[in-house]
C-alpha cells in the first residue's frame, strides 16, 4: 500500500475511526484501525466488538493494499505534524507502516490485514430505518447522555433509549430516554423523514456507541441514516457509518417515573440559578454533596454546609412562583447538568413535597423533560 494525502483529510476519519478502538488492550485487533486503499480512496475500520466504525476519505492511491496497526498511535502521531503537511503512508512485506511527512517519518509495527474481522460491519442489504434532520439526533442526544448510568450491573441503563414511532405522512415521533436511577431525561421531537419504512423501532444505544455518534454527526452532512438490522442499529453520516449492537435488556417504564405537575412551580433565569449553584458548591470537595434549597414567597434560597470550611448561602428572587412554601435537598451536579444541557434562558421547576420527583422542564423547549430525586434533608 502506498498513499499520499493531506494532514487535515486523513485527521478525520482517524478521529472517528480511533474512537472506538479497545484503549485497554494495546496488542489485538481490538485497538487496531485497518486501512484500506483502493481505486476510490482511503476507508478506516475499527471495531471492539460492541461498537465498530467505517469511514471513507479521498486520496491519491499510488499502490492498492491494506494495514492493521494500532489506532490511537496512529492518530496521535497523524494530529502531531504540522498543519498542512502532506502525508505519505505505505506498507512493507511485515506489515510495518510508514508515515513520511517532510524530513519527519514514523514506523508502526502492524500485524496482518486480513486479522481484522470481515464482518465487523454488519451488510444493511434489506435494513430497516429512515434519514432524518442530524441536527436533531444531535441535539436529543446531548440532552440524555449525561443522565445514562455507568453502573455495569444494571445494564439496561447503560444507553440511551431510543424509540421511533409514524406520525403523519413524511413525519416521525423520536424519542429518546436515560436514567441512572437518580435522575432522568425524556426528549421527543416530530421531525421530517424520507426512506421510512413505516415501523415502529425500539432499542437501547449503548453509551459508548452514542458517545461515538456525537463524533460522526459533527461532519458537514446535514442528515443521518438510521438503520435496525439484526442485534445492530447502524447510523450513516458524512461518510461514515457506526454501528453499534443493541443493549438486550428491558428499559424501566420511564412513563411512571415522570410525575404530573407539582403542586408548588418556580420558574427561574437558568443563568442566575446556575450560577449560583456553582457558587454554593465550590467551597471543597464533599463526598455526598447536598444542596439545601428552601422555596418561599418570591425567592429561592440555597445552602451548602461543609465541615472544613463552613457554610455557603445565595438567594434569588422569584417574581413567577405558585404553590405552597417548599425546602428539599438535591444533588447540585443533578441541576447544574439540566441547565448546562438545555441551554434555554428561564427553566420552570416543579414539586409536590420534599420525597417525591421533582420535575424540570422550559416552554422553550417543550420536548424536553428532566426528573431529579430529592434527597433526605
């Protein structure tokens, strides 16, 4: 194999391509990226077995052939050169790859192409799916991924849920849902699809496969193909396809966590709150930190304690309030991460009592609910 191209087109796809390789294993498959060239250009693959990535780039292709070496590496060395550096790559007899680039050149030791599974990515001859607006599954995404647990023993919520249901003609509900049994985030939107297949499609997409979707929507193309085949929901965008198996598990009723509105409503400048909760939570380091908030008559008062340094206390006032006074505690982290992903000017929070659910959401944002447990005062 022999090719020539540019720094900044061959970044790319190894960015994406090195994002899912194995970081523990450093010697398999697994933390490798195959390279294959041919009349069309470059294509990179990886996979860990759970999620796997193929993504193309044009190239001047001197010499067909293929590798197999480590993937960070590679990157790393790739990110390294200097921008606008033209990179040369090429392989020997033991499977070693060269990087040239000017007076500078790299050897990485490879291991034989042909070690790369054949089916790593799945054929989506006869898949199932639609393509829709990426702007939205990038948007839905940022506002349930923060909420997905990292609990290994309740692997039902170690993904996002997603769910895709008909609407009108041309038109489809998606929803996406995440817990970590603290909290929870349930976005939907009606959005404009073409290619659709008419049904309804439900699976878990594993945190590490959404996270690697963030990278692939990041291209220039401004929709995304979703596809179900067997164990496998595939997305496609700007090139590049990640697929990503399926958590086979069933996801908790998420419908009876999501109270109805509380008996008392606040609604606050999302800035202010948030502002002060980092105010309040910035004095040290607590194990189990707990926000104080006590809601009265036109303001919000809250308070942190800590036992080496004292106490911190901020007010705000509440010109748009109903419902009797309230105190309950929160994790500040649980409400800072609702504010950081809605992004809206003004959010409205709303409780029955100090034990139960409590409920966040923005008219500017009507999709979107957030749940957040309380904690014992």
């Amino acid at each position: 194999m022999k090719v020539r191209i540019d720094k900044a087109s061959l970044l790319v796809p190894l960015y994406r391509a090195q994002g899912v390789v194995d970081r523990k294993n450093t010697t398999n498959v697994a933390a490798c990226v195959h390279i294959a060239a041919d009349d069309v250009g470059l294509s990179f693959s990886a996979t860990d077995y759970e999620v796997a990535v193929q993504t193309e780039v044009a190239a001047e292709v001197i010499d067909a052939g293929a590798a197999l070496v480590h993937g960070r590496a590679l990157y790393d060395i790739v990110r390294g050169l200097p921008d606008g550096s033209t990179v040369l790559l090429s392989t020997d007899a033991n499977h070693r790859l060269r990087i040239e680039a000017g007076r500078a050149y790299y050897h990485l030791n490879g291991i034989g192409p042909e070690e790369f599974p054949p089916d790593a990515i799945a054929d989506t001859a006869g898949a199932r799916g639609l393509v829709c607006d990426k702007s939205q599954i990038e948007s839905m995404l940022k506002r349930t991924l923060f909420s997905v647990s990292s609990d290994e023993s309740r692997p039902a919520l170690n993904g996002v849920l997603l769910e895709i249901e008909p609407e009108s003609t041309g038109q489809v509900r998606l929803r996406m849902v995440s817990t970590d049994g603290h909290r929870l985030s349930k976005v939907e939107r009606t959005v404009a699809a073409s290619d659709y297949d008419g049904q309804r499609h439900r699976c878990i997409v594993h945190r590490r496969g959404a996270q690697e979707l963030l990278r692939i929507l990041e291209g220039s193309d401004p929709s995304v193909r979703i596809e179900f085949i067997g164990q496998n929901a595939i997305f496609s965008s700007d090139k590049a396809r990640l697929q990503v198996r399926r958590i086979e598990e069933n996801f908790p009723d998420y419908a009876r966590v999501i109270p109805d509105r509380g008996d008392t409503s606040v609604t606050i400048p999302t800035a202010a709150l948030l502002g002060a909760i980092r105010r309040v939570s910035n004095l040290g380091t607590v194990k189990d930190p707990l926000l104080r908030v006590d809601l009265d008559d036109g303001r919000i008062a809250l308070e942190m304690h800590y036992t080496d340094f004292g106490e911190a206390h901020e007010e705000i006032e509440l010109p748009d309030w109903t419902g009797p006074k309230l105190k309950v505690g929160f994790n500040p982290k649980y409400l800072q991460d609702v504010c950081n992903v809605l992004g809206t000017e003004s959010i409205t929070i709303e409780m029955s009592d100090q034990f139960s659910p409590c409920l966040v959401h923005a008219d500017e944002d009507p999709g979107a609910v957030f749940v957040v447990m309380p904690m014992r005062l």
